[in-house]
C-alpha cells in the first residue's frame, strides 16, 4: 500500500457487482425517479414511477434470490462473502433479510400506490399551509406528491443496505440513507397535517439523537479497536488488551442507536406518535421494512462484533427485552387510537424478537428472521385495513368509531380481526409459529424467565387484541359511524397478501422455517 | 487526565512525538470548543448560538491540522465554517436576529432530571474513556504517504467507495426533500404583466408598499416601519414574517395561519 | 397393531376434507353470487366426500385386519428444535366408520335441508354453515394426533355456534349460541389441559406416541387424563355436569339439530373416549367417571324428555340419553367401545330420522314445535309418520330394529360387568330403556295420533301465552301437508338404516370385530338376547302401555296440565340452569364479593386484582408519552446512561 501511495497511483477498488446487484438497482432506480419527477409531465408520472418501483423491487427481489442460489458464493462452505472493499456483507441471513425487506417493501408500495381519490394517503402540496386556500387548491387540482416513489426506493435501499453493511462506518451512512427519506415521508400526510408533520419533526429530532448516540459508540469502538470492521472489533475484543471500557461503553451506544430503530423501550417514545401521524402506507412501512432491516442490523453487530461478549450483554439486554414486552403489552391496554394500538403493538413484538436475539445462537437467528418475515405481512396487513374505515375527515381511527364494523362490514371487520389474532399468537396463525419459534430459541439459550415474561406479556397483548375484536363485533355501532370504502386493486392485494402469508405461515410454515434455518445455519459472514 | 493526554497525544502524532506545543494547543481547543458547544445548546438567541457553532467548527479545523490532517481542516473552514454557517446567518437575518426561544419549561422536574441524567452520562463516559485502552490506532501521518490530500482520496476512493457512493443517495434525497417541503406547485395560471398591474392600481395601494423599519429600532426586516402618527405600519413587514414586538391583532394583521392568504400576497407585486 | 403409510387411494384421503372446505370457502366467501347454486354446490361437497370415504373404507376392507390402519403424513407443522407435531389423518376402522357416518347421514342432510330451508332467503350461507362443519368434523376424526383433533373439534363448535344462532334475529337463538359456546368453552378447556399435559408428559401428541408411552405414565397421571378427556366429551356431547347447552341448542333450524346435535358432533365425545381407550384402560378411576356421568345422563335425559312438550327438546333430552348408553358402555372398557360405536350408528340413523320426521312435521305446521298443539297428523302426513314410527319402533327397541340389536348389549354388558356398581349401572340402564320408550310412545301418540288439536284455534291461542317459550299471537289455522319429495327421500333412506342398520352391524358381531384392531375388545363380546335384554323388552311394553294410557286413551289437554314435582322439574330441565346458576354462578358472584371484601387485605389474587392492577399500571405508564419531545429525549438519554453504566459495572 505504502509502495502504491507514495508513487501516487491508487489501485482502483474491485467491486463485486454481482453480489451487490439488488442494492445498485434499488438506488439506481431511486435516482431514475428523481429523473422522471424532473422531466416527465406530472400526469404521466404516477405510472412510470408504478412500473419503476413495483417491478424494480420484484426484479430485486429475483436477483437476491440468483445471488442466494449462486455456487460460487457458498463454495466450500463459506459462510459468504465481503464485498465492496469490506464495506458489505453477503451472506445467507442478510440475502434472506433482504428478500423480506424486498418484498414486504413490494407489499407496502401497493398500500403507497393507492390511489383512488379517497384513499390516497399522501399530501398535495406539502408546502401548502394546512388548513390555507393553497391546500385546497391542491387537493381541487387533483396532484399528489409523487416524490413519495423515489423516496420510498431511496429508503428501501438503505434498508438493505443497513444489515449487510460489514463495517459500523457503512452501517452509520446507510442508517441515515434509511432514515431521511422516512423523516419526509412522515410528514407527507394527505389529511390531519399538523399531526403528521409534527410526528416528522419528533422522527426527525429523536432519529438525529440516536444517530448521535451510534456515531459516538462508533467513535468509541473505533478507539478501541483501531477499526470499524466488525470483524476487527471481533478480533480486538477477543484478544485480551487490558481495558476493555471503551469498547463496552460503544457498544451500549451502538445498540442504542441500533434499538431505537426497532423501538425498544426505553427508546420507543417516537413509535406511538410517528405511527399515529404518519401516513398509514409510510407506517406500514415502518413497521414492517424498517423493523426487519434494523433488527438485521442489530444481529449482525451483536452476533459478528459483540459475538464474544455474550455475557457483558446479555443482562443489559434481557433487561431492555423484558421491559419492551411488557411495557409495550401494558400500555397498549388503555389505547383508544388503533394505530397507536398497533404502535405499541409493534413495541411489544420488537420485544418477543428481542428474545430470539439474546439467544446468540443459530437457532434464535432462524426464529428471529422467521418472526420477522411473518409479523411483516401481517402488520403490512393490519395497516391496509385501517385505511379502508374513514369518515369524511380521512381515517376514522378511534377505537370508539371502530364499534359494531364487525355488523356492517363483516369482512374487513373480519379480517382485522384475523390479523389481531395472529398478532396475539393464535395456533394457526403466523403468529403462533413464530412466537412458538422464538420463545423455542429463548429457552434453548437457557432464557427461561424470559419467555415467561414473554408468554405473561402475550396474555396480556391478547387481552387488547381481544377487546378490539370485542368492540367490533358486539357493539353497537355509533351513529357518526364511519363507512368501509371499496379498495382498488392495490390495497385489496396488499390486504389479501397478508392474510394469505399469515394462514399459510400459520399452517404449512415449514418451508420458510426451513429456508430461515437454512440461512442462519452458518450465522453471519465475518 | 494523564490517560486523555495520551489519547490527545496519540492522535496528534503518534507515541513517541507528542511535543508540550502540540498538547498545550490541543488543551487550549478542547477547552474552548466544549465551552463554545455548552454555550450554543444554552444561548437564547439563535444568531449566539450560530456564533458559537462557528467557534467549534473552527476550534475542529485546528485539531485537524494539528492531527496532520490539512485537507480535513481547510474543507472544514470552506465548507461549514464558510458555506453552511453563512447560510445559517442568512436565514436569521431574515427572520429576524434577535428572534428568540421560549426558555419556560413546562414539564416538571424535566430539568432536573435531565441534568442528573447528563451529570450521570459524563461520569461514566469520563470513567470509561479514561480507563480505556487505545488500541491499534495509527497516527495519521501513517496514511498520508505522499500528502494528506492522497491518503483521503486512497481511504475514500477504495476502502470506504461503497458508502462514500451511497452518501451519494443521502444527498439527492436531502434535495429531493427540500423541494418537497418548501416548492409550491402553481395550480392557476401565472398572472401576466398586465393582470398585476390592473389590479394593483384598482386595489387600495397603487404605491409601493412601505419597506420595513429596519435600523429603525433593531436591524431585522421583521420591525414595521412607524408612520407618520408613530402607530406601526401593517404593510412594512412581510406577511411570511412574524412582526415584532406587536401581536397579530395589535399590527391589525390577519392571525397567524392565515399570512399567506393569496390576495395578500398578490397586493405586494 | 403397527400403522403403516396410506397409499392407493387412500393417498389423497385429503381429499375428503378438501371437499366441504372448498364448498364452505366457496359459499361463506362468494357473497350473494353464489345464491343461485350454492345449495347445489353446498350438497356435492358431502356427497363427493361421502364417495371418497366409501373408496378408502372399501380399501381399507381389502386390507388384512391387523394392517388396517392407515397413516397419511400431510405436514410438518412447526419443526423448530426438539418440538415436531406432523399434521397427518390416521384412517382404521374407527375413524372410517364416522366417516361414512358423518358424511352419509350429513348428505342425507344436507339434500333435505334443501327443501327444508328453501324459503329461507340466506339458504346459501346455512350450506356454508353446513359444509365447514363437515369439514371440521372429517377433521375431528380423521386426524392422527390430538392437536389435530382439537381444531376440529373446536371447528364443529364453531360452526355448532353459527348454526344455533343462525336465525339470530330471534333472541332466544342469539342466546342459545352463545349458551352453547361457553358450555362447551369449559369441556374445551379439560380437552386442552389434556393434550398440554400429554405432551408434558410423553413429549409428543399423536395417537400412536402417546399410546405406545402410555403404560410409562404414572396412575396419577392417567386418571388425570383420562378424567379431563372425559370433561372435554362431556362438553361436546351434553353430559352432566355440561348438559344445559344442547335443550336451548334446538333453537337452530331442524336441519341443524339432526346433523349436529344428534346424529354426529354430540357424538365427539364418545369418539374421543374410544379413540383414547388406551388411556382409559390403564386408569380405572377414569373409567368410573366415565360410567357414572353415562348412566346418570341417561336416567336425567329421559325423564327431561318424558315432560317436554317442545317437540325438538324432547328429542333433545332423548338425544342426551342414548348418549348416556353410549358413554356407559365406553365406561365399561374393552367390552364395551365396540357397543359404543354399535350404538352410536345405529342412533346416527334413527335419530337423524327422528329429527328430520318432526322437522317435516314443523314445516308442515307453521313451525309449531308444541306437540300439545299436534295431533291427528299421520293422516295427512302419512310417509312422515311412516319413517318416524319405524324410528320409534328403532329406538325403544323392539326385536328386529336397531336399538334391540345395539342398545340391549349395553344393558346385558352393565350388568355383566358385576358386583354392586354392575348391578347399579344395569338398572340404570333398564329403567332408561322403559324411560324411552315411555316418552316416545308419548310423543308419537301426540303428534300423529288422537284429536286435531291444531284445529281448535282459540284454544291455540289461549295456551299460546302460558306455554315455555310459545308467545305468539294467534295465527292462522295451519294447513298441515306432507312434505316435498326432497325431504321425503332423505327420511326414507334414513328410515330404512333405522330399521336395518342395527341387525347388519349386530350380525355376527361384525362390528366389533371390524373395530377389534382398534379397540382390542375380547373376542367374545355378550351376546344379544340375555336375560336383562329381555327384562328391557318387558320394561319398555309396559312403559308403551302407560303412555297409551295417560295419552293415547283420553284426551291430551292443550294447556299442559300442573302435574307433580317431578314433572315440574323435568320440564325445567331438571334445574340444569338453577343448578348451573346456583352452584356456579351465585358462589362465583359471593366469590367476587368476598374478594372485593379482602381486597384492602390484598387477599384478591384473582383475575379482577390482576386486571386492574395490569389497566392501572397501564394508565400510569401511558402519562409517560407526554408528546414532548424533550421528554422521549430524556427517556432515552436515561436509558443510555443506564446501558451504558450497566454494561461497564458487569466488567468491573
């Protein structure tokens, strides 16, 4: 190297295109949809961006799949392979992260395409003032922001960036890659607008605090080891130095940042309100892709850099698990919003995850990305339904408007319905398996009180879930009732998506148990 | 404190050539930013705090080129000391310099608690930094063979291209979004030369509107110009502008929320 | 006996589910589109399973006796670990025999309720109904571990729960529904403490695991098993102490209650017993549960049924009563599961036949379902009071028909089993044979025979308001008429199992050596004419002769008359819902109380403290998300000093 410098002739990086071949088109597509925002006419552009997003994630999507099937790759018993200079990672539980993070982001996209104009979720001018004259001439005028499409690309892109990203410093860049678009898409909600841009500037505000938190901890970690390699910190740690304060104090702080993301108490302040304000798709979003990406993270760090540490983590991180499923199922109860229910919700499984990860072994990693593949279709699921019941002021989110659907409109009633159950954990449901699935990895890592836990917040989480079911179907429903609009084809698909993935996952969930073991038999790549 | 100055040490040239004017410049810098950053979070007004962060951002450029790091200091002074702040002081010129923040808190015990907790963070930070072991960091004297400007292009264009690329896709979106958040699609026509002007002579003001009282009182376009009585002028200010000193209803503007209501806007050509 | 893999055609068995699954899915979720075809569509299913069960019964018979137990392995469900529950249907002779049951008489069913429910403007949905039960039921049966076996099971109580309340706009069918869910609710709750504490125990749930371990298990433990199972089949099947759900069930269409409530679902639990009959041999105690809750419902069954004068209800009670024979002779262990099952197909038929006779009767009648408002109606509605009177002849039991050949075994086995418990089972037994025939002598000389009742209009009226559950205003004298041939062939065909089924099984003990494999009943099971058969055949002639006498002689009044404190009793279903309300509800409610008294001694460990103690803390928790962002900040920093202090004091 130093021969190479001092003759001032850099040797050109080799890239390994096609490992990294979903991610480049992600991106590439991304800025084909600045370019389309730019120079096609606004009435054209719904549907190139339609064409472009939808079938640039299921193209993806088949390339993780050659790149997962690919021999050369795994020849010999490799766990995978470094690519980009040691910048990313490609190994069988990031490509099966990334198919995940793929297709639930397909499924989200349907639920951001919808368009009919009742539905659609976005604003008109998110410059305009809410409540102004402008505002109104913008709804009246028909537009809707389709920046949203290259946005969403942008963040998909980071998603899948984030968990294979083999060194803290790529994982830091492909953190806020992941983050900024989100922080926008926020606050893009068609209706209740202050809400929406206030959840934005809380994502915003808190997002660049966590972000604080892991750059430091990389800082940290970087003194300690002299390396942002995960697999140097690996080494450092191994290799008995002496001190080993800064390196634990960067990773307390790396996993901050890390479990904010997934939203673990007790840095899940954002995720009721962010939900609650977000445009419903974005929320699906959210609370599906950006979950799997950042828990891929999270496994990746913990099980390749802190592998060694098992046991300096693991009290601290029993502790944050025990406290984000039951505080998550506890504060759920008195919830009176439904997205912030399935916020809260959503805290409550990152907990039930949690569980799978303290296992640090290949059988909580298998249980964890299963989890995580299921409760994505059946929270993307969740979601789509809520933007289907709407009074003329846009969703009708209140629990209270929510009586009696289940006598009016008995199928989607019944479909919510289903999906609370298999977010509760019914047998037959995806959410029993994985649930089943993780608790299983817990007790095998000798975490007992933790799946007790687990099990006692469960029962808890199905006494809401329930009481929702309750409402729907033996209330009477008020007068101001709100009405259940006729999906087009987007949502339906969306909705039909989820409640086909979570009975097939519920009942025949052996082949995807399979592939994720499968995945995880070799952990992470080093 | 003898371990910090090791680190300090370290990171400015390597082990054996930490020399008294490079460590006394360094104690110097260290205490004069984290005093400047302490200041910006505390200081009311935002042309203070702007101040200070230009105080830190300079502080850093220095360790920079004391870590033998040139380049890394001269982009910092050019790009935020020089671009970003600048940009920072344009904005507050226009809404108003001495603009303030409310500093009442209305969650009890929040400061408190949060000065406990920070006190507590600073502690254990100090003791886990202080007792840590700095392990096989290079000076970076290292890496620069044949100048700094090589050694960062060396780092960036091979070890670290990917996520220096992918920064790539931070921009464009921060771009993206900005034109999101502020840029008005036009929704009626442009209204033509002609247009403007018929109706500026048939609303109420054919004149030019008044300009702001600036230097008047303060020296910020957000003070209305006093008229001839002495009472404030409504129309010296721009609506998109928060008026000083008077509330909406005093100023005999429309209330907040509605400033940009479109005639308004249409009668200042 | 080794189970072998299924193959022919016995290896898409699946099929047979499949079948009314896609009916069931086809109807439930095609809407008003489907109106048109969907009871076509809702008969085929069966219909076609019915032939696929056939086809894997007839290769089964080709089998030789100790091969003929067939395991088609469907799935893994869940292999994660050490656990693995394969979801696969087990097919012997047992479970084929309720397959042909089920889907025999369900088809019989179901092409009557086709003319049953013809103006019914949601016939389409009740054929949904109709075929998802015949799904899980198949389920229920066919599935070779008790995992499987429990969503059937809890399938069938679904679609009971549907059914009962299909005409939901009556009230009193609303409440029969939800009546019936929690009843059953509470067997459901024994049947899956059972399997939890099977797979506890033995590690595994499938039939073939836990009966090849079973003999490891303590006698604790058996008992206990064999004493939830028992909780479980009383709940589906009606027996004491969960009895009161199947009276208030008859609010569902006639259709329903044939299918479910009598011929098949209510017969689950006798399945159940037999299915584990491994278990119920190692433990005595479980046995004796078994024959005691058999012959007591048997004895409260029939003397409920001898005061109703609700049509459906007293063939409700009777219904309870012949399942009291059942459940006494799977009590009495091997000798008895094969009788059980004898039993329990020769009732599938008769009383099937019973139902569908009295639903034609209602249809006829305006939906009145008050014998005290029949009579005189064999005249006009001859078939229908062909086929029911050879029902009749079938279930009292007159030499010949069914209920001689499978249910006199019974009472010969009770008392054959000896000492004094044989001897009080048996005369249970007798008695219940002299019950039957006594209330339905009754209500065949009510509904066909003896005045037209229905003809005296006023008196309708005027008994309208005192009668249970009978508040209507005065109608139209109705037009009794026999029924259209839809619902006519189905009671024939079903009359003629009524007559036949009995011998045919009986002969030769084929059925029981057909089960043998399954149930390993001695070879020589008590013959069918004894002493005590005989003593039964008396029994009931003299019964016959007292109801002639108090019904058929003179003149049924149309307002029932005051009678004794038994009849009180039995007409208010032995007090089945005051005991329910007294010895579980009321202590339930001094419970509350009392807990409510010690609460402030924080002696409430029960379900309110927890719940408002979870709802407090919940509410506590809850003022945290203030909205301010400085203070999810605040929360955030706090946690990070923690982290980050926890993670250095554990190095330190």
């Amino acid at each position: 190297m130093s021969a190479t410098i001092a003759a001032g002739v850099i040797t050109p990086p080799s890239i390994e295109y096609s490992q990294l071949c979903p991610m480049l088109l992600v991106f590439g597509l991304a800025v084909a949809g600045v370019l389309v925002e730019a120079f096609v006419p606004r009435q054209a552009r719904r549907g190139i961006h339609l064409v472009l997003t939808l079938g640039g994630l299921a193209a993806a999507f088949v390339l993780t799949i050659v790149v997962a099937s690919s021999k050369s790759l795994f020849r010999d018993h490799a766990a995978g392979h470094v690519a980009a200079m040691g910048a990313v990672a490609v190994d069988r539980p990031t490509l099966f992260i990334q198919g995940t993070i793929l297709v639930l982001a397909f499924v989200s996209v349907l639920l951001i395409a919808e368009s009919s104009h009742d539905v659609s979720s976005f604003a008109a001018q998110a410059a305009a003032i809410p409540g102004s004259a402008e505002e109104r001439e913008g709804l009246l005028a028909g537009i809707t922001h389709t920046e949203v499409y290259p946005l969403t690309m942008f963040a998909v892109g980071g998603m899948l960036l984030f968990p294979a990203a083999n060194d803290l410093l790529t994982m830091f860049v492909a953190l806020e890659v992941l983050s900024l678009p989100l922080y926008l898409l926020c606050g893009l909600a068609r209706r209740r607008r202050l809400l929406s841009q206030e959840a934005a500037m809380k994502y915003f505000l808190l997002g660049a605090f966590s972000s604080a938190f892991f750059l430091f901890g990389i800082a940290l970690l970087y003194g300690f080891a002299g390396s942002v390699r995960l697999s140097a910190i690996a080494a450092a740690a191994s290799s008995d130095t002496g001190s080993t304060t800064l390196l634990l104090a960067g990773l307390a702080l790396v996993g901050l940042g890390l479990l904010f993301k997934i939203g673990a108490v007790p840095f899940h302040g954002w995720k009721p309100d962010v939900y609650q304000g977000a445009p419903t798709p974005v929320t699906a979003l959210m609370a599906s892709c950006t979950v799997v990406s950042a828990f891929g993270a999270l496994l990746r760090v913990f099980y390749v850099a802190f592998g060694q540490l098992t046991w300096d983590w693991r009290p601290a991180m029993w502790t944050i698990a025990i406290l984000t499923m039951v505080a998550g199922a506890l504060i759920a109860i008195t919830q009176t919003d439904v997205k912030r229910l399935l916020a809260y919700s959503s805290i409550a499984h990152a907990g039930f995850i949690l569980t799978g990860v303290i296992a640090a072994t290949a059988a909580g990693l298998s249980a964890s990305l299963f989890y995580l593949a299921a409760y994505g279709f059946t929270t993307i699921g969740a979601f789509a339904v809520v933007t289907l019941v709407r009074d003329p002021a846009g969703e009708a989110a209140h629990l209270s408007q929510w009586a009696g659907l289940g006598k009016r409109s008995p199928l989607v009633a019944g479909v919510f319905a289903f999906f609370l159950l298999a977010f509760a954990g019914i047998p037959l449901t995806s959410g029993f398996t994985g649930k089943f699935a993780v608790f299983q990895a817990a007790v095998a890592g000798g975490a007992v009180p933790l799946v007790i836990v687990g099990v006692l917040s469960s029962a808890i989480a199905a006494f809401f879930y329930v009481r929702v079911i309750v409402l729907m179907f033996f209330s009477d429903p008020a007068p101001d009732a709100p009405s259940v609009v006729t999906p087009s084809v987007f949502t339906s698909a969306a909705v039909v998506l989820g409640v086909v993935a979570t009975v097939v996952l519920g009942v025949v969930p052996q082949p995807l148990l399979g592939l994720a073991s499968h995945a995880a038999s070799q952990l992470f790549v080093r | 404190m003898s371990h910090l100055t090791t680190l300090a040490a370290t990171t400015a040239a390597g082990p054996g050539a930490a020399s008294i004017t490079q460590n006394l410049v360094f104690w110097v810098l260290a205490v004069i930013s984290v005093t400047a950053g302490v200041g910006m979070v505390l200081a009311r007004r935002a042309v203070h705090c702007a101040l200070m962060l230009a105080i830190v951002m300079l502080s850093l450029a220095v360790l920079y080129a004391l870590a033998g790091a040139p380049f890394l200091a001269f982009v910092q002074v050019i790009v935020y000391t020089g671009a970003v702040l600048m940009l920072f002081l344009f904005v507050l010129m226009l809404v108003g310099v001495s603009s303030a923040d409310s500093i009442v808190e209305t969650i009890k015990g929040q400061r408190l608690a949060a000065g406990v907790v920070g006190t507590g963070m600073l502690i254990l930070l100090a003791l886990g930094i202080g007792h840590g072991a700095i392990g096989g960091a290079r000076p970076l004297t290292s890496r620069n063979g044949s100048g700094n400007v090589s050694g960062i292009a060396d780092l960036i264009f091979t070890k670290y291209v990917f996520p220096f690329e992918v920064t790539s896709a931070l921009l464009i979106t921060a771009a993206l979004g900005a034109m999101v958040l502020a840029h008005r699609e036009r929704t009626t026509p442009k209204p033509t030369q002609r247009q403007l002007s018929r109706q500026r002579i048939a609303g109420s003001h054919p004149t030019p509107l008044p300009g702001p009282g600036t230097y008047a009182q303060h020296n910020s376009v957000d003070m209305p110009a006093m008229l001839p009585d002495g009472t404030p002028s409504e129309l010296s200010v721009s609506p998109v502008i928060t008026r000083r000193g008077l509330s909406s209803q005093e100023a005999g503007g429309p209330p907040p929320g509605q400033v940009e209501a479109p005639g308004k806007q249409e009668a200042r050509p | 006996m080794t189970t072998v893999a299924a193959t022919g055609v016995q290896h898409a068995a699946w099929l047979m589910l499949a079948f009314p699954l896609f009916g069931a899915v086809v109807l439930l979720l095609g809407g008003r589109r489907t109106d048109r075809w969907g009871h076509l569509l809702g008969v085929a299913a069966p219909l076609a399973a019915f032939g696929y069960g056939l086809a894997c019964f007839f290769a089964l018979l080709s089998y030789p006796a100790a091969g003929r137990s067939r395991d088609l392995h469907l799935f893994s469900w869940i292999p994660v670990g050490g656990f693995r529950v394969s979801i696969g249907m087990l097919m012997d002779p047992l479970s084929l025999s309720f397959v042909l049951l089920i889907t025999g008489v369900g088809s019989l069913i179901h092409i009557y309720s086709v003319g049953y429910m013809a103006h019914d403007t949601d016939r389409r949905r009740f054929f949904g109904y109709l075929n998802l039960f015949i799904a899980a039921m198949l389920l229920l049966v066919l599935s070779d571990n008790y995992l499987g076996l429990y969503v059937g099971w809890e399938g069938v109580g679904l679609a009971s729960y549907l059914l009962i309340g299909f005409w939901q706009f009556k009230p009193t069918a609303a409440v029969a529904a939800k009546k019936a869910f929690i009843a059953n609710r509470v067997g459901d709750a024994g049947l899956s403490l059972a399997i939890m504490l099977m797979f506890a125990t033995f590690g595994t749930v499938n039939f073939s695991g836990v009966f090849a371990r079973a003999h490891e298990a303590g006698p604790g433990v058996m008992a206990a098993l064999g004493l939830l199972l028992l909780l479980g089949a009383c709940g589906k099947s009606a027996q004491l102490p969960l009895q009161s759900w199947l009276l208030d069930a008859m609010e569902g269409p006639t259709p329903v209650s044939a299918l479910i409530h009598a011929a098949t679902m209510v017969t689950a639990g006798v399945y159940l017993i037999v299915r584990s009959n491994v278990i119920f041999d190692l433990s005595s105690t479980a046995r004796l549960g078994v024959q005691v809750v058999g012959a007591v419902t048997l004895l409260f069954g029939g003397i409920i049924a001898c005061a109703k004068d609700d049509i459906k209800k007293s063939l409700a009670g009777s219904t309870m009563s012949q399942i009291g024979y059942m459940f006494l002779a799977a009590g009495l262990g091997p000798a008895g599961y094969g009788l059980a099952i004898g039993l329990l197909l020769a009732h599938g038929f008769f009383k099937a036949n019973l139902f569908l006779g009295a639903g034609s009767v209602m249809h006829g009648m305006d939906d009145e379902v008050n014998m005290r408002r029949y009579g005189g109606l064999a005249r006009l509605m001859p078939v229908t009071a062909a086929t029911f009177g050879l029902a009749y002849l079938a279930i009292i039991g007159i030499p010949g028909f069914s209920g001689f050949f499978t249910k006199d075994p019974i009472i010969e086995a009770a008392f054959s089993k000896g000492g004094v418990s044989g001897a009080l089972l048996g005369t249970a037994a007798l008695i219940g044979a002299g019950l039957t025939a006594f209330y339905m002598t009754r209500m065949v000389l009510m509904t066909f025979f003896g005045k037209r009742r229905w003809e005296d209009q006023a008196a309708a009226a005027a008994a309208g308001a005192g009668q249970e559950g009978e508040a209507e205003a005065p109608h139209q004298q109705p037009h009794p008429h026999e029924s259209p041939q839809v619902m006519l062939w189905p009671m024939i065909l079903l009359a003629i199992g009524s007559v036949g089924a009995g011998a045919f099984l009986a002969t030769g003990d084929r059925l029981v050596n057909f089960l043998a494999p399954v149930t390993r009943t001695p070879a020589a099971p008590p013959g069918i004419v004894g002493p005590y058969g005989l003593g039964a055949l008396g029994l009931a002639l003299v019964a016959v002769a007292a109801a002639w006498w108090m019904y058929g002689r003179r003149e049924v009044p149309a307002v029932a008359p005051a009678g004794g404190v038994l009849v009180v009793a039995a007409r208010k279903d032995l007090y089945g819902d005051a005991f329910n309300e007294s010895v579980l509800m009321r202590p339930g409610q001094w419970l509350t109380r009392l807990s409510v008294y010690f609460d402030n001694r924080g002696v409430d460990g029960l379900v309110n403290t927890f719940a408002a103690t979870v709802g407090g803390a919940s509410g506590r928790l809850r003022k945290v998300q203030t909205g301010f962002v400085r203070s999810y900040a605040l929360a955030m920093f706090f946690g990070a000093a923690l982290l980050v202090g926890a993670l250095l004091l554990v190095r330190l």
